[in-house]
C-alpha cells in the first residue's frame, strides 16, 4: 500500500474525516453531497474540497458502474 492511501490520513481536519472512511461511503455509492452530509467533510473552511473531490472521483473511477 502506498503511504499516500494510509486510510487514517485525514482529508478533513475540520470533521475529522478520514481517507477510509471516504473510500468505505464511496464504495456504498455516496457521492460528494451525500458524503459531506454524512461525514461533515465540506461544511467547515471547505479547503478539503479539492482534494475530496478528486479523490472520491477517482474511487469513481476505478469503480465498476452501478446501475
Ligand atoms: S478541512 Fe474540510 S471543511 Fe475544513
């Protein structure tokens, strides 16, 4: 596993929002919103925002379309 997928790394220090618990609301099929609804991530000084946007799109990504 490559250090920068440590899934304590925390995305958002603001909620205490980690890179786990991101890529377990992603696998669930959360989305942005509904991961910051759920987490908190986002609803603090939004400098999260970037860097959570492109890792659940990437987690995205790599997933195998829901339907
Ligand atoms: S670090 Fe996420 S809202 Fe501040």
């Amino acid at each position: 596993m490559l250090e920068e997928d440590n899934p304590k790394e925390v995305m958002c220090s603001c909620s205490g929002t980690t890179r786990g618990m991101i890529i377990e609301l992603v696998s669930q099929g959360k989305g942005v919103d509904a991961i910051s609804r759920y987490s908190g991530a986002l609803t603090g000084c939004g400098g999260c925002e970037w860097d959570i946007t492109e890792l659940v799109n990437t987690l995205m990504a790599a997933q195998p379309e829901k339907s």
